[in-house]
C-alpha cells in the first residue's frame, strides 16, 4: 500500500526592497504555483527585512513547522 504524505511548505521573503515597496515581488505566486502542481502545499509566505538575527530567527521558527522553507533573497547593489 503507498502511503498518501502530505508536503508542505513556507516561502520567506528576504529584502528591505520589498518590504519599502521598491521592489515588487513577482516571484512568489510562481513559486506557490509550481510547488502546488507538484503537491507542496504552500502553508505560509513572509516578508522580512534584511538582518541577520531576523532571518535566521525566522527560518528556524519556519522550518519547525514546514517540510521544506524556500527563500527568495532581494538584494541590489548601490554600486
């Protein structure tokens, strides 16, 4: 008998674009849409700046509860 798992998942956003409204984020719906036709139900999606204890804070909290955590890191250079 094959057992039925259910997979799920978080996206966190990374980037002070974002979160400044600078940068729009277009990424997300396809990642949600792609992990759902393969059966990954996308359970949360945040939005947090760029500092280190926050993210690294949050992944934590965010891997405790989802099979898999992706991330989509913005980051532009003022150079």
């Amino acid at each position: 008998m094959i057992k039925n798992t259910k997979v799920n998942a978080a996206i966190l956003i990374i980037g002070n674009e974002i979160l400044s409204g600078r940068t729009q984020d277009t990424n997300t719906s396809t990642i949600a849409l792609w992990l759902n036709s393969i059966g990954v139900t996308v359970k949360e999606v945040r939005v947090i700046p760029d500092v280190e204890s926050v993210i690294v804070d949050t992944v934590n909290k965010l891997r405790k509860f989802n099979d898999y955590v992706f991330y989509n890191w913005w980051y532009r250079s003022n150079t």
